[in-house]
C-alpha cells in the first residue's frame, strides 16, 4: 500500500554525485471501503490498509461490532490521497443509512 518515489532513479543505475544526500518520499493511499455480510448488512469504514484491516473485521478472536456479525466480503473501495478525504467519504456515505440505497448509489450489485 505504500510507495516510494525518487528511488526509480537509483534502481535504474544512475551515478549519483558523491556525497550527495538522498532524499525519500512516501505515499500512503487511504481507502474507504464497504464490506457485506452473508445477511446483506453494509459496513463502511476506512483505512490505510485495505488486506489488514478486512482480517481483522473477520478475526472472531477480536472483540467488536463486526466481529460478531461476520464473515465479511469487501464489496467497494475507493482510493484517497489523504486520511481526511478518506473519512470524509466514509461520514458521507454513512449519511445515506440504508445498505441497498448505498449500494444503488455506488453501482454495486
């Protein structure tokens, strides 16, 4: 989920100056997501590791709303550049309360 810039250049085989100083770049992408239930419930979350974060909502060892409504299937995800774009979506979408009208919206079958 991360990337790193700058480093492209090195990895090509360009001779930097000696002693020259390297500067790292990281991106974290944030997501929010959807997950779905085997009842049809929608969960809307979202984070910075989508492959972590649906484990722990169907890690049953782990106490939790979604812990005990599961198993989870991840339906939608949307990618964002930044956490507060991310929530924001997630306030958003959360709004719209009803599971079916979400899913409509979004284009989800």
């Amino acid at each position: 989920m991360v990337e790193q810039l700058a480093v492209n250049q090195l990895a090509a085989g360009s001779n930097p100056a000696p002693g020259a100083t390297f500067y790292f770049i990281w991106m974290t992408k944030f997501f929010t997501y959807l997950l779905e239930n085997k009842e049809g419930v929608i969960y809307i979350g979202s984070t910075s590791n989508l492959e972590l974060r649906l484990k722990n909502h169907n890690d049953s060892s782990q106490k939790g709303w979604t812990k005990k409504r599961g198993p989870w299937k991840m339906i939608y995800f949307e990618e964002f550049s930044s956490r507060s774009e991310a929530v924001s979506r997630e306030i958003f979408l959360k709004s719209l309360k009803a599971g079916k009208r979400i899913k409509d919206i979004l284009k989800i079958s």
